[in-house]
C-alpha cells in the first residue's frame, strides 16, 4: 500500500523547468521593446553604444541590436535636430554675449566723444576752426584738415612753417592702449600741372604718407598702428564746381578706428 501511494505522489509532481527558457524570452523580449521605443528619440552614436552593452550581456553571436536601425535616414537626422537644438541657457548666454558686447561698443564710443573734446579744443585754442573739423560716426572719430594747412598748392611736401602744428597733432594722437589710425589723402578735380605728378591721385597719396611720416616722429606713436590712402578727388565732400568746394575737397583726413572690431 505504501509503495502505490509513493507512486501516485511522483505521478502528480508538475515539471518547471520550462519556466527558464520562457523567462528567458520574456527578458529578452522586454529589451527589444525597450530599445524599439528608445531608438525614436536617440541619435545613431548612442544607439550603438546602447547595442554594443546589450550584445555584452547577452553574448552569444550576432544580436538583434547589430541590425541596422529600421527607423528611415531622414527620420534620424529630423531626430537629431531636435536633440541639437539650443537649450534655454544657451540663448541666455547669447544673450549675455550680445549685452557685454554693446556695453564694450558704448564705451569705446564714449572714450571717441572725449578724444574729440580734446581735438576740438586744440582746434578752438589755435583759432584752426575754418581749417580742421571733427565728426565722430560708426567708422570712428574722423578729424579733416584743409591742404592750405600743412601744403603749398600741387606740393606734398609739409610746409617748414607747418611741422609744429602736424607735431601737435601727433600728440593728440597718442592714446593707451592705442588704436588704428588711417591717413587719407583727397584733392579737387582740377587736374595736376607739374613735373612732380602725373595725377591728383599721386598727389594725394604723397601728400597722406608725408604727413603721417611727420606725426610718427613722435617715438610715443607705435608705426604698427597707422596706415596711409590716397583717394585722388575720387571722394569729394563738396561740389567741385565752385572755388569753396574744392578747397573743401583738398583736404587730409584722419580716421581714428573704434576698439571693437577693429583690433586683436
């Protein structure tokens, strides 16, 4: 009796062990779900990053996470956008840029007006209003001075008589830290009648480089940050039809160039 009782409890035991493979099959199941959805919203480089740890654990030959994404090229890169875009902070900071910069551009506007206070007074001191004038615009601050100033007429050569007021004009010119500075040269359009130049371009150039040298015999002023034009009577200020307006034509400018944008 007891043998056939120790049968029937062996004959009513229930076999488990397909309960591994099946567990299994449901994990792996679950990660391919996981990494279906997760691949909507991740870009290519994570993607095989993701593929690569999942073929790590579950080694075994080529997994499923090897294939290549089933998600269209064009699908992707729209994807990928979206995660490149800007966060907020980033315009924040854009605009923190911005703000800093302007505050820089306002300043180096200011430190101009005073540089052109301090011209306007040398010009009103040495009774030179009919002769220099400034404007200060967003080239920078531009000082013009008459030829009859510092040449004699079709010469470009800095009159003897001349040479202290282009040194204290040089003077004016030192600042720190310096800035660029551009020496131009411009004349009427009346064309040159002498064995010196061949046209009022020549004139002009001459006339620009030969003032700038005499400036820069200040050993204040550094060579490096001046330049020397020469327009002819290709800008003209005025009219040249009248004896008022080529005088304002023949003229040398100095362009003193703002600090933003201008230097390294």
């Amino acid at each position: 009796m007891s043998r056939r009782k120790k049968k029937q409890h062996h004959e009513e035991h229930v076999d488990e062990s397909w309960l591994l493979p099946y567990a299994d099959l449901l994990t792996l199941l679950l990660a391919l779900f996981i990494v279906l959805f997760a691949m909507s919203s991740i870009d290519a480089q994570k993607f095989q990053k993701l593929s690569k740890a999942f073929n790590d654990v579950f080694t075994g030959g080529t997994g499923v996470l090897e294939f290549p994404s089933p998600m269209p090229e064009g699908q992707m890169q729209s994807t990928d956008a979206v995660l490149d875009k800007p966060s907020k902070d980033d315009g924040f900071a854009s605009l923190d840029k911005q703000e800093k910069e302007k505050q820089k551009q306002d300043a180096d506007q200011e430190e101009l007006a005073a540089l052109q206070q301090k011209v306007n007074a040398f010009i009103e001191n040495r009774n030179l209003a009919e002769k220099l004038e400034t404007s200060l615009t967003t080239e920078g601050l531009l000082v013009s001075i008459r030829d009859n100033v510092l040449f004699s007429s079709g010469s470009a050569e800095v009159r003897t008589e001349d040479l202290k007021i282009a040194n204290e004009i040089g003077e004016l010119l030192v600042m720190d830290p310096p800035r660029n500075i551009i020496i131009s040269g411009h004349t009427d359009n009346v064309p040159i009648r002498n064995s010196s130049f061949e046209s009022n371009w020549e004139l002009s150039v001459m006339r620009a480089v030969n003032f700038m040298k005499i400036i820069l015999y200040n050993k204040k002023l550094d060579p490096k940050w001046f330049s020397a034009k020469g327009f002819g009577e290709f800008q003209p200020v005025a009219e040249n039809g009248t004896k008022e307006g080529r005088a304002k034509n023949r003229r040398v400018e100095i362009l003193i160039l703002p600090r933003t944008g201008n230097q390294s």
